[in-house]
C-alpha cells in the first residue's frame, strides 16, 4: 500500500484504537453503576493512555485522517463526560461537597466540551485550524487524575463502614480535592482560551 493511501486508510491503527477506547468507554459506564470500582478503574487507565498512544502513532508514521481528527476528540468527551456524570451520580451524599464531583461539575464539563465542539466546527468548517492547545490536554490530565482518584475513593468507601474521613488515607483526600477542583478550573480556564481564540480568529 503507498503511504498516500495509507495515509488515508480509516481503517488505520490511529482510528482503531481511538475506536477501541470508544468502546472500552461503554464498558466503564457499565462499571460504575455496579460499582465494581477497581475494574472501573482499570479500565478507564487502559482507555485513558490511548488516548496519547493513538496520537502519537498517527504523528509517527503519518497516518492523520479527516476521521481520526474527529474520532478522537469525541472517544475523549465521552468518556470524560460520562465519568463525570456517573462519579456525580455515584459521589452523591457519600462525600462533602469539597471532595466529590458534584453535578454542577459534570455540567459544566459537558458544557465546555459542547462549546468547544460548536467552535471547531465552525472555524475548521470555514479553513482554520482549532487544533487541540496545551490549556485543553493539561486539563484532560486534570480529569484523568480526578476521575481516578473518585475511583479509588469509592473503591474503598465501599469496602469499609467507617466514616468517609476514616475510611479514605490523607494523601489519597489530598489528591482527590486537589485533582477535583484543579480539573474544573483548567476546564474553565481552556474553554475560555477557545472562546478567545474563536473571536479573534472571527474577527480577522
């Protein structure tokens, strides 16, 4: 196969990974209402790190498609999106509202992700380039991290009685308030970056 056809292959490795994480996404959501927590977590680790390996393979052997451009940030949105909503679901009265992902969270995560989407369309629809900045993929590791450390709380808030406080090790609360409250500021902060770079972007 030449490299222009391989370039061009929607079946390529790139895409196939981005569509394995897709579904090992569905397989988390399946998870978490079972509560079956530390297999949650595994698999959201596995669905999480393709999210770099397919990156990083079309880059490296030049395998970037028109499908692999939008298939890969929406296998991100679900995923972070669902684990938001669920963990909001999950979290909710076994947690203080410092120490858990609250609903309001989760809506203004999809609705960052929302806004940023009807961007792209627009500005790539028109000839510009919205491609990912460093504001959104240091807030896509602030999520990662945050929905992890929800996991592991819920894991062993699970398989103790004792109060949350009791139940939970310090560095572990340390992580979870940090990461939690960092991952809705970086979200914040990168939809705002987009909305500015939109406008400017409009008004040349």
């Amino acid at each position: 196969m030449a490299d222009s056809d391989l370039k061009q292959d929607i079946f390529n490795v790139p895409n196939k990974i981005s569509a394995a994480r897709l579904l090992l996404s569905f397989v988390f959501f399946a998870l978490l209402p079972l509560q079956l927590f530390w297999a949650a977590l595994v698999v959201f680790v596995i669905a999480a790190g393709t999210d770099w390996v397919d990156g990083w393979y079309a880059r490296k052997y030049n395998m970037v498609t028109k499908l692999g451009r939008v298939l890969d940030p929406f296998c991100d949105k679900i995923l972070i999106c669902g684990a938001y909503i669920l963990l909001a679901i999950e979290m909710d009265d076994l947690f203080p509202w410092y120490a858990k992902i609250a609903g309001w969270m989760a809506v203004v995560v999809v609705g960052r992700e929302l806004l940023v989407t009807v961007l792209r369309s627009m500005i790539e629809g028109a000839g510009g380039d919205f491609s990912a900045k460093w504001a959104g993929k240091l807030k896509m590791g602030f999520q990662c991290v945050a929905v992890g450390a929800c996991l592991v709380a819920l894991a062993l808030k699970t398989e103790t009685t004792e109060p949350v406080a009791a139940g939970i090790p310090s560095w572990l609360n340390i992580v979870l308030i940090s990461s939690i409250w960092l991952s809705i500021y970086s979200t914040l902060q990168s939809g705002w970056g987009y909305c500015v770079a939109a406008g400017k972007y409009l008004q040349s």
